[in-house]
C-alpha cells in the first residue's frame, strides 16, 4: 500500500513539472534542468521488471523519455559492473526530441525469467552532476 501511495505521489509530482513545462514554453525543447528535476523527482519508476514469456524483462521507459536531458545513462544488474545504457539518439529536429522511433532498440532488455534481483542506475546530468538508484525485484516488479 504505501508504495503504491510512493508511485501515486511521483505521478503527480511529474504531472506538475510537466504542467510548468508546458505553461512556461509550450513543447519546448527539453532543457537538461528539466530532466534532472523530473528524473530526481520520479526516481522511484526509473526501472520495472515484468515476467513476461518466460523471460524477466527490465524496462527503462521513464529513463529514455528524459534522454535528452541526460550526458550518461548506466546500470548494472545483480551487482556487476556498471555498463552504458545502448538508447536511440535524441530527435532534436523534431517536435518531440524524446520519441522512441527505433525498431532495433527497444526501451527494455531481456534476462532469464526470475534472474533480476537488484538493478543499480546512475545517471549523469550536463552539469556534472549525477543521481543512483538502487532497486530490488520485489519493489519494481510489475505483473
């Protein structure tokens, strides 16, 4: 129950970010103190884990919808080395510049079904800046 209150409150919080967003510029370009702002603030949703076809899948959906705003994006799973985030280039030129077009990078990767126990994600903001979290199974699984 309270993490579900936890979730309801991010969802919120990024709806009033994004709120201020639009009020204050329209779809504007999505400027890096934005992203770190709205990816400080739903920190808890940077990763899900989903039993899926007899495979664990980890989602980095609310990552890669703030990429643009981002210098680095690594994680590790289980403990190992951290290793770069593979993620489609941002689409400056367009409208929205955080659209996921590719077909061959997906926002999610695949393991063994039941195989993900922690995930560890540390972003790096243009400022020098960077942000970790840590994640077990039972707090991020999905059904």
């Amino acid at each position: 129950m309270i993490e579900k209150m936890k979730r309801a409150m991010n969802a919120r919080r990024l709806a009033a970010c994004v709120a201020v967003a639009l009020a204050a510029g329209g779809a504007a370009p999505v400027v890096a103190q934005d992203a770190k702002q709205i990816l400080t603030l739903t920190k808890a949703s940077w990763v899900a884990v989903r039993e899926y076809d007899g495979n664990d899948l980890l989602y980095f959906t609310n990552l890669l919808a703030w990429r643009c705003g981002v210098d680095r994006i690594r994680f590790s799973v289980n403990g190992e080395r951290l290793a770069p985030l593979e993620h489609e280039p941002c689409h400056e030129d367009e409208a929205a510049p955080n659209a996921l077009y590719a077909e061959d990078i997906l926002p999610y990767l695949t393991y063994p079904l039941g195989s993900v126990q922690s995930v560890t994600v540390e972003v790096s903001f243009p400022d020098g800046s960077e942000e970790t979290g840590e994640y077990q199974r039972g707090a991020v699984l999905t059904r």
